[in-house]
C-alpha cells in the first residue's frame, strides 16, 4: 500500500531542521499596526540579556534559562491582528483573558486536522495491518519532532505522551515509590511554595517531605549539599514550578543542573512542572547536563488543542522510572496468566514501557498540525516571538491596573507580584497578573463578583485559589490555623465563601496568550473602570488625544547592558474617545468591527452617580460597615453558648447557620450568582433536616400535636414523640408554611 504523501512530509519535517514555509497575509497589508511597527524597529538590533547575565555569574557553565532573546528581523512573522480575525473567529466580539487554563486553537489547525481524518485511513497502532503500521510510523515520527520543539535531542531524551501535565507528574511519583520499594530505598520529597496542586499531592505518597517557603532556601539547600533534603541512602525528588500559575512569576531553572553537581551523598533528581511556562515562553532543553530529569507539559496549553500531554524524561535518569510494577497492554512482549505470574517488559525504549494501552494516536497527528500552523502563524521559532510579545501586553496590563484610580485617590487594584519580578522581562515574569479589587472605602469586592460582572460584557477571566494553595497563603496572608477555620466555617474551593476575616480567599486571574492583542488589555480596563471607578480615570489623562493619536507606552528597560528599545506604540488602556455630540463634530472612533469603541458602555443602562460630595456625606451619616468588627461583637456571645450548652448540636448549628446567612449578606451583588443560589437551596436543605432555635433557650414542648389537621399519629413505642421528632416536624411545617 503506497504511503499517503502527508506521512512522508511529517517525516521529512522532523529530520530537516527547516520549518514548514509561512504563508504570508494579504487582506491587510497594507495596514500597519502600533504593535508591528514596534516589533520592526525593535528587531532591527538583537540583543542577548541571557548571553549578558549569565557571563557575570559564577554558575556560568550549568546555567539553564529560558531563552528570551529578541528575534531578528528575518523571524518576525505577520503582526497578530492581522491574522486574529482569520485564524480566531472564535474571538469576535469577545475578550478572552484566561490563556493560562488553555490557549486557543487555530481554525486552520482544526481544518487541517479534519481533512486529516478524512481523506486519511489509520487504524490502531498495536496491529499489523498497513493503516495501523502508518499510524504507528507517525506517531513515532511527531515524538521525535515533538523533542525538537523544545530543542530537545531523541539520543538524550525521550517523551511519554500522557493525558496532561498532573498525569505526567502522577507517572513520575508511582515509578518512584516501586523503584525504592525494589531497592528498599525511602522517598524524600521537596517542593517549593508556589508549586500547583498536582506538586503538592505528591507529598502524600511518602513520609519524608519539605515545602520550600523561598527562593533562598531552595539556593541555601543547594549550595549546602542537601543539607535538610534526602540523607545517605535515600532517594530525592525536588519539584518546582517553571512559572508560577498563581502570579506568572518565573523562577530559576538553573536549580536542576546546581542539583545534579552538588549533591553526592544521596540521588536527588528534579522535576519541573512546565505547564504554565512552555505555553508563552521557549523551553529549551539542548543541554542535558542542565536540563531538569523529568518535565511535565500540556499541549494544549500551548496551542490550544489537542488535550494531551507529554514526560520528558532525561535518558541517563531513565533507570529510577524503569521498576514500575503495573503493566499495560502494548507495554510488555510476553505474560504468563495461568498456573505462573511471569511476564517480560519491552526492552525497546522508555516510551514502550510507560505508555498504557492505545495511545491518543488521532490527537497525536493534530499536535503535527498544531505545530505546523504555530510556526506559519508565529514564525520558524514562534515560543521567541510569542514570549516577546506578550511580556509587552503583559507590561501594559500590569501599567494599567496599577494606575485605576477611585475618584479619592485610591487604588482600585491590589496586584500580588514577587519583588524580584519585572513585568516587561520574560525572564522573571510572565504575561499573568492577579489581583484583588477595593472599593473608594477600602472595602474588598469578592472576586467572583467581578469575574461574573466581567462575564456578563463577554470579558472572561478566572477567579478563586486557582490550585496554588502555597500562593494563596502567601500572598493573601492566610495562616495555616485560619484555613482550618475558614473550612470548618463551610469554605470550599469549589464553592467559596469569598470574605473571611476580612480577607480574601482567592484573586482574580488574568492572564495573556500568543494571539492576545492591545485591545483586549484596553477592554479590561474600560470595564474595570467604568464598573468600579465610574469613568474616574479620565481625569488622570494629562491630555486629550484620539485613536489615531496614540499615547507612547515604553516597556521597562532591558536587563541586557547598553541595549535600548523603542516606546511601544499602542493606545493608551486609560483612554475613552469623546463621544460625538452633533452632526459637524469628529466622527467618534470605530473599533475592529466597524462599532463605536464605547458602545458597550454607553448602552449599559445605568443610574446616574451621585457626586463625590454626596457620597462623603452620606458615609458621614452612615459609617462604613466593617465585617471584623462584627465578628469580633458576635464572638464573646458564641463562646458564652457554647459554654452554657456545651452537649447541645442544636445551638452549634444555630450558629454555623448564622455565619452563612452573614456571609452572603456581604456580597455586593444584587442579583444572586448560580453559586449563591445553589448555596441558598444547601441552606433549606441543612434546616430541613437539622432543628434551628432562634434563641438559645430550648423551647418547652407543646401541649398540641405538631401535626396538621387530619394527619393520623404515628405508632411509636413510648407513646409520646421525642422532643427532636417534634421539634423536626414542627420546623417542617413552618417551611411548608412559606412554600420553600
């Protein structure tokens, strides 16, 4: 059977290091945006910050960073926006700001992998049909080129696919707990504060565990020797995020070369969770005696489809994963079932013996197209250009926020940032910012407020702990015994009380991707203004300007020596065009799709705000309520119940019930939320079934039956119901009564 022409194609990409030819835009050439024009004269002197800094650095020879150099002038592939409407239509009339829990997929990714499936036959890779050889011979064909995206050598590394990056890590932890249990070895585990969830769960598998609550303990940890870490005979594994999915922080990735020369007296070997960082940034793996042993990623975050996984795994560290005692189908060449327990692993290669099963062959042949559209798209090294370009939209975002302002002076935005990061530098920082936002009074808005309000003008963000647990008791000073309270108090991740102590429990996120554009930034901000400022900040603009009169934004310097860049020209965020007022005045300014840029706020029909004057003497009439000095009131009053009824579940409950009910009278949110609601039927439910005083007297019995008029009496053994059946049918009735 002949090959179809396609399948030698992918194998002539992988083996030739020249990427697939760009097909240039033509609809809009000859529009020039602020952006391109930055990036022309930008690119005409590259420089090298990385090249620069780590000259000066004692660790020169083991350094491993994320490549960040300016691409030249011959890499730099079509402006986004003029490919935004053709390639994302998905984003019409959208803002889509939460690229860090996936990016999004091209149309011409998608149509390219239909007409894949269609005019192609595969069959499964297992068999030996000639549709399942051709199957398998791709497969084998996208790893490889799959390494090389990440500069990664087939003879030192290998690539597992897996479904996403926690099922990398989870692979990783399990091969680890049969390798020491073969050589009667204990795990020691370490990770540091940021790590996501997955990170953390790993602790759970082994005794021997050490959160890293800084950079500098993991540096002081290194350049000891291990000191606090893993003791002789003893096998460690030291896991840490490559960027922070919390605040976009990037943190050092020359930890796992300092580790593997340092240590000595006990195996230590690292993982980098690469989640968050491989989808704005180049992940460059050509050096195997820096690079991390084991590495997880999820394709889809950085093309935005298909929804798999990889492991990359550092050949020479390939032994502690190869003791694994479950076994799959495709992972071994021979079992005995009956009468014997023997069975024999493929000795192939390392990918052979992990991969359970059939693999996810179709969504393998659409990361080919992924890649291939990523390169068209964004350039024969796209991650450089992608990186490049949102640290820029990231720089914007951050300026902005900062500079919201309530009509008092005030901030609106409380942004939690590393002190050591620098928005503008993808070194340090990606393009993510999260924040909690203030009322003129100091007061927290409750972040799902503002990311349903967001929702509802097709703005789209991500709010709560975001699976950062280390990140959320840092940053929002929660301690531990704080969150032990809050979860006893009916606190979930999945359906949070947003206020407690007077603090929040989450953020919210937003975060920037490869097609993301300067006027999804300025949406953001016009909304955020308008919600929460009330147009304040058109007043701090020093002067007036238009759309086609742009106000220069200049990115923060680069960390490379004597090297300059060009202001990026884009409209300011803070900007509000004037709005036409009669038939000879300037024609009010057009956004993308031919609307006026502030229709979507002047239609928004909303009451008239009162001047700040009023506002003042209203709160002087009124002082502001605060949530701690309420609680600190109602505390004395609960330890003196608790105290005189110290068996009774009924006052408890009275009181849990209590702290409910106030938590949803702070929300500010008029209309209540799907959250709020089903939060609302949980409650009837809890006093349907569970007695509620509404003092902390018992009341006496009744001298009437409970129950309702031609109602017969149960049987019961004693004669007379129990106080709790009374009391229980008695509430029932008084809930049917009001028809909840």
């Amino acid at each position: 059977m002949e090959i179809p022409a396609h399948i030698i194609d992918a194998v002539h990409i992988s083996s030739d290091a020249s990427p697939p030819k760009r097909i240039k835009s033509t609809s809009g050439a000859s529009r020039i945006s602020p952006n391109s024009a930055h990036f022309s004269s930008h690119y005409q002197a590259p420089f090298t910050p990385v090249d620069d800094q780590s000259s000066q650095s004692d660790l020169e020879p083991e350094d491993y960073a994320t490549d960040y150099t300016t691409p030249d002038a011959s890499e730099m592939p079509d402006d986004v926006e003029e490919f935004r409407d053709r390639e994302y239509p998905q984003l019409k009339g959208k803002t889509y700001l939460d690229h860090g829990g996936t990016t999004l997929y091209a149309k011409s990714l998608v149509e390219e992998f239909s007409a894949d499936l269609i005019s192609n036959l595969y069959g499964n890779p297992h068999s030996a049909s000639t549709p399942s050889a051709l199957a398998g011979h791709r497969v084998d064909t996208i790893r490889d080129r799959a390494l090389r995206f990440f500069n990664a050598d087939p003879e030192h590394f290998d690539l597992v696919f897996v479904a996403n990056a926690t099922a990398a890590i989870k692979l990783v932890i399990d091969c680890f707990k049969d390798h020491a249990a073969a050589s009667n070895t204990p795990v020691w585990y370490g990770y540091h504060k940021d790590a996501h969830t997955s990170l953390v769960g790993v602790r759970e598998s082994t005794k021997l565990h050490r959160c890293f609550a800084t950079d500098e303990e993991v540096d002081i940890w290194i350049n000891s020797g291990g000191l606090g870490g893993p003791r002789a005979r003893q096998l460690g594994l030291f896991a840490y995020p490559g960027q922070s999915n919390m605040t976009g922080r990037r943190l050092p990735l020359n930890w796992c070369g300092r580790i593997r020369k340092s240590f000595h007296k006990a195996a230590t070997y690292s993982l980098l969770d690469a989640a968050a960082l491989a989808s704005t940034a180049p992940l460059d793996l050509s050096d195997p005696a820096t690079a991390p042993d084991f590495v997880a990623l999820s394709f889809y975050k950085i093309f935005g489809f298909p929804n798999i996984g990889a492991l990359i795994v550092r050949k020479d560290s390939a032994h502690v994963l190869e003791s694994r005692k479950y076994f799959g189908g495709g992972t071994v060449d021979m079992i005995i079932a009956v009468n014997d327990t023997w069975h024999a692993k493929k000795d192939t290669s390392l990918h052979d013996r992990l991969e359970d099963g059939t693999l996810p062959f179709h969504s393998i042949f659409a990361l080919d197209h992924a890649m291939n559209v990523h390169e068209r798209l964004y350039g024969p090294n796209p991650m450089k250009f992608i990186s490049h370009h949102t640290a820029q939209l990231g720089k914007q975002l951050y300026d902005s926020l900062t500079n919201l302002r309530h009509s008092n002076g005030k901030p609106l935005c409380q942004i939690y940032k590393d002190d050591n990061a620098t928005y503008g530098d993808p070194s340090v920082q990606g393009a993510t910012v999260a924040f909690n936002a203030r009322q003129a009074d100091g007061s927290l808005i409750p972040y799902e407020d503002i990311e349903e309000a967001a929702d509802d003008q097709g703005i789209f963000v991500r709010s709560g702990s975001l699976c950062n647990p280390g990140g959320i008791a840092t940053y929002l000073n929660w301690s531990p015994a704080e969150m032990k309270a809050a979860y006893a108090a009916g606190h979930r991740c999945s359906n949070p009380t947003q206020i407690m102590l007077g603090k929040p429990t989450g953020v919210v996120r937003v975060s920037l991707g490869a097609m993301s554009i300067a006027a999804d930034v300025q949406s953001l901000i016009r909304f955020l203004d308008h919600t929460y400022c009330h147009s304040a900040n058109q007043a701090r603009l020093s002067t007036p300007m238009s759309l086609a009169q742009n106000a220069p934004l200049s990115p923060p310097a680069s960390p490379g020596p004597n090297s300059v860049l060009s202001p990026l020209n884009i409209p300011h965020a803070l900007y509000f065009p004037p709005q036409q007022t009669s038939a000879g005045s300037t024609p009010v300014p057009t956004g993308r799709n031919g609307i006026p840029e502030n229709t979507i706020w002047e239609s928004t029909a909303l009451p008239q705000q009162p001047s700040p004057l009023t506002i003042e003497l209203e709160r002087a009439k009124h002082p502001p309520f605060n949530p701690e000095d309420y609680i600190n009131m109602r505390k004395p009053w609960e330890a003196e119940m608790r105290k005189q009824h110290p068996q009774s579940y009924n006052v408890g409950m009275g009181i849990k019930v209590h702290e409910m009910e106030d938590a949803s009278v702070f929300s500010r949110n008029p209309t209540p939320s799907v959250k709020a609601r089903k939060f609302g039927r949980s409650v009837v439910n809890l006093l349907r079934t569970k007695s509620h005083f509404a003092d902390s007297r018992v009341p006496p019995l009744p001298s009437s039956s409970p129950l309702p008029p031609g109602e017969p009496p149960r049987n019961v053994s004693n004669s007379q119901r129990s106080r709790k059946s009374i009391e229980k049918q008695q509430f029932q009735n008084n809930v049917d009564a009001l028809g909840l």
